[in-house]
C-alpha cells in the first residue's frame, strides 16, 4: 500500500531528495495509508525515506553554518574550538514528539541535525565537577567551575547536596584559589564575621541563604552542526522488553513481548566541532591563562566516560577527540595572538616604521631580492621618513650591504669595477636623499 504524508493532496511531495532531513522527518514523512492509519511496520520504511543522501542545498547550507560560527570565533578575543569525531551512533531529542514515537532534534526553519549548545554545557559542566570531585591533578577547583559556568542552588554540585559529601565539598570551595575573587563578585566584603569566602562558604551551607545566590558563567556555547558521514542519516532499532510492565500495569517477568521501535541516528565517524567562548574579562588572573586547558580535560573527560546527547549509558554518543586537529587550531592560535601582540608594540611607533618592522616580521627582508622588492615601490611614495624609520633603514640595509650609504659609488680593484650593483646603489641614494644617515 502507497504511503503518503499528513498534507492536503495538492502539495507535491513525491520527490523529497532536495529537502533537508529534518523537513522529510517532520512535516513530509510518509506514513500513513488512504485510512490516515499508522501502520506499524511502515515505520522503518518511512525513516528510510528521511535518510537519503543530503541534497546539495542542504549540504551547502551546513557548510555556511559551520563556516559563520568558525569565523564568528575569529572576531572573539577568548574562544576555543573542540574538534571531535563519534566513536558511536549519536542521537538527540528522542523526547520530541513524533507519529513514529522516537523524536530527532531538527533545527528549524534549516531542517538541519544538530546538538543544542545548552546540551553541550550540561555535559561538560558535569564531566568538569566529576574531575573535581575525583581530585584530579592539576585540574581546576569547583571556584573555577562557578566562574565558568556559573552559580546557581538548582544546578550542578549543589542541587540536592547530601550532609555527607557537603563537608568535603565545601572544604575543596574553601581551598580554592578563586573563591575570594567569587565572594567578591557575589558581594562578600571582609567584615567582623569573617574573610569574604569564609562568609561565602557559610551561605552556600545554609539552603536558604544559597538559594539567593546567582552569578552568570562566563563561558558561552554554540550549537555543534555535525558533519554527517556520507552526507546521510542511518536507521537503528530499540527494542524494549517490559512494555506489559511499563504501559499495562502487568507485573514483570522475563517473558514479554518484544516490541522493535525505529528511530534515526547519525552514524560513528561523523565530524563534529564544538565552539565556545568566554568573558575572560570577568574572570581572576590564574583563570585567564588556564581555562582552556581545563575545557580542553572536561572535554576529554566528557568524551570518554559520559557521551553526548541521549542514551550515553548504551554507548550513544561517544566520541574521541580530534588531538591533531586541536594542535593546528593551538598553533594557529598563538600565532594569531603573536601578531596581535606585535601589532600592539609597534602601534607606538610611527605610520612608516610600523609598516617596516611589520614587513620584517612577515620575511620581506629576508634576503636582498625581497627587500629590493619591498622598499623600491614604498619608497617612491615618500616624501619624508620619520626618524625611527630611518634607523631601521640605515641598520637593514648596512646589514645587506656594508658600506653603501657611506660610498654607494665605491669601486675596487684594479679595473676599478663598482663594489655594488646598480640596484642598491640607486637605493641607498634614494634613502640619503630621504635623510637617511650614513653609520
């Protein structure tokens, strides 16, 4: 019997292959018969038809998003991006509701496969207070998790605090480097009554006093837009044994009926790319040279022991991080801060000299033929040199040539030959005419 989808028969959707995924998986799945029934065993064939290949809009239009957020990182002054590949099948949004039973998180209007950031920090809040609790050598302490990913009664460590682990756990707070600055933060001045994380430490073990307590993390979390392999979707089966229990009310036994549910995955070796940025502004000084170290580890952490998105505790949504890849991206990195930093130092200087020493930096008077090249056509454009440009320019081009400004018509030997050629000859008697002195 011809499947068909939830829509007036005018609307043509016979060909899908040019929509996204998420739009044939929620508003064109064709899944009901001429009745408007739902056939159970056409569930499988209809997920079928949302994991054909992914069309050349739709695989364009995930490029440019992944493209816009990379770039977006660019202009923050403190980001950091994770590279990942899935060891495992990933899924999320099973909780969505669909004719099928089992949701997939689709993000709207793109009808494109993604994890929701707010997912992404839960995660790897929870992988960083695992690593804190364990005492992880050298790792960060729990003053740097809520000033990272903020303070708040409900969330994290202090939702539900039992008495047993509360000791332990405000005796690690109290140890924390960063706990002055966050009782500062939180308005914790130093008084009769205490130091301000002594004071601090105190309302966070009253559960009244704890609940007033708010700070916002500094840490900000993209949405991760999975590169797919084989640019599709694939089909995996659950198959739970206790509906008799859990929907009939029978009592359970081992016997019951099995009852195979479909539903959509991407499959292990899809490419994922986690973006996050931070306010280091707002954060003490032995956060801001460690905190990505430290995501880094909660990362690596969360990859290995807990997994992303739903169903980690079955082996969904393990993966493994990219170490090549996150090297590239550390050394790209500090070159980028190398050249700002550079950027900043010659700022002091002015117009012309700047320009020189950036030139140098970038290898254009690495030899003669490139600091002919360079300095001939800027040259011919100057009027003036400023002084510390002329300093630089007497000292570069001595270095190449010794003597030339002195002499630049100097001869030798017998057939009295010219000591230099005619290009840096009329070079140095442009830079003289510019009032560039001789050493």
């Amino acid at each position: 019997m011809k499947r068909r989808a939830a829509l007036p028969r005018y609307v043509p959707v016979d060909d899908l292959r040019e929509c996204p995924p998420g739009h044939r998986f929620d508003l064109y799945c064709k899944l009901w018969d001429e009745n408007w029934s739902l056939e159970r065993d056409e569930k499988k064939a209809a997920l079928k038809d949302c994991c054909g290949r992914l069309s050349k809009a739709a695989r364009e239009l995930a490029a440019a998003l992944r493209e816009r957020q990379h770039l977006s990182l660019g202009s923050l002054p403190a980001a950091l991006e994770i590279p990942a590949r899935s060891t495992g099948p990933f899924v999320t949004g099973l909780g969505l509701e669909h004719p099928t039973e089992i949701g997939f998180a689709f993000l709207a209007p793109y009808g494109l496969p993604y994890l929701p950031g707010s997912s992404v920090k839960g995660v790897v809040r929870r992988a960083m207070e695992e690593r804190i609790l364990e005492g992880a050598e050298q790792g960060p302490d729990i003053a740097a998790l809520w000033w990272l990913f903020g303070l708040d009664a409900v969330n994290g460590l202090l939702a539900g605090i039992e008495p047993d682990t509360a000791d332990e756990l405000f005796r690690l707070a109290n140890s924390g480097p960063g706990l002055v600055a966050l009782a500062g933060s939180l308005g914790f001045g130093s008084n009769a009554e205490g130091s301000p994380g002594t004071r601090l430490v105190q309302a966070l073990k009253c559960p009244r006093r704890r609940a007033q307590l708010r700070l916002r993390g500094c840490l900000s979390f993209f949405d991760v837009f999975p590169s797919l392999r084989g640019e599709r979707l694939e089909v995996d089966i659950l198959t739970p044994h206790y509906t008799h229990y859990y929907q009939d009310a029978h009592p359970p036994h081992d016997a019951g009926q099995l009852n195979p549910l479909p539903f959509l995955v991407i499959g292990p070796g899809a490419e994922f790319k986690f973006y996050l940025s931070c306010d280091s502004g707002r954060l003490p000084e032995y956060l801001r040279e460690r905190w990505r170290d430290w995501m880094v580890q909660a990362f690596e952490h969360a990859f290995n022991w807990l997994g992303f998105g739903a169903k980690g505790a079955l082996g969904y949504g393990q993966m493994r991080l990219d170490r090549a890849a996150l090297d590239e991206l550390d050394q790209a990195r500090a070159e980028r801060e190398r050249k700002a930093r550079r950027q900043d130092e010659v700022s002091l200087l002015p117009g012309d000299a700047a320009w020189l020493q950036l030139r140098a930096d970038e290898g254009c008077f690495a030899d003669n033929n490139r600091l002919l090249g360079t300095l001939k056509p800027w040259l011919e454009e100057r009027e003036a040199l400023s002084p510390e440009a002329k300093t630089f320019l007497r000292d570069r081009v001595e270095r190449t040539w010794p003597g030339i400004l002195a002499n630049p018509d100097a001869v030798r030997g017998k057939k009295k030959k010219p000591k230099f050629s005619a290009s840096p000859v009329a070079l140095a008697k442009r830079l003289l005419s510019l009032g560039v002195p001789p050493p």
